[in-house]
C-alpha cells in the first residue's frame, strides 16, 4: 500500500486540578491509494488509545481541511468520529 503523505497535529492539555486532566490529542493524516485514513490517539497517562477512519473521494486538500478543523477545535477522542462524518458532507 502506498503513501502518498502523512500529516500529525499534536495538541497538548495541561493538568488544572478538577478542571481538566493532563493529557496529548493527535490528529493524522494519512493519504493513501485507498483514500485518506484520519486518526486520532489520546495519550493520558503513560497510555495511548488510537481509532481510525479511511475516507474514500476526499481530495488531499479537502482531507487537510477537515484535519485542521479538527486539531483547531480539539475535537474530543470520544466523539471524533460523529464530527468527522458531518464534516465530510461539508467540504
């Protein structure tokens, strides 16, 4: 399977007491024959939980789009997904 590019935006929560944890989102991109998987990791803790979605008739600028979209609004990793659909039919 070839790659074409991938891209990773990185965002990173610090810890604030009750308010929020500390912890690392990363959102990528990987641009392949197949179409463009996105995926997303949260790493809390010394532990990385990663899930993954393969777009297929995305364009690589479009992919790009929806990738910043998501590392600017810091998508959550619970709902990533759910966004990730909606935004397709957007671009």
């Amino acid at each position: 399977m070839e790659v074409d590019s991938i891209i990773i935006l990185k965002r990173t929560f610090s810890d604030l007491g009750k308010l929020q944890q500390s912890m690392d989102l990363q959102y990528q991109m990987v641009v392949k024959s197949k179409g463009i998987e996105f995926c997303v990791s949260k790493i809390q803790n010394g532990k990385q939980e990663t899930e993954c979605h393969v777009v297929c008739n995305l364009s690589k600028q479009e992919g790009k789009q929806i990738l910043s979209f998501m590392h600017e609004n810091s998508i959550p990793f619970e709902s990533w997904k759910d966004v990730l659909r909606e935004l397709v039919f957007l671009v």
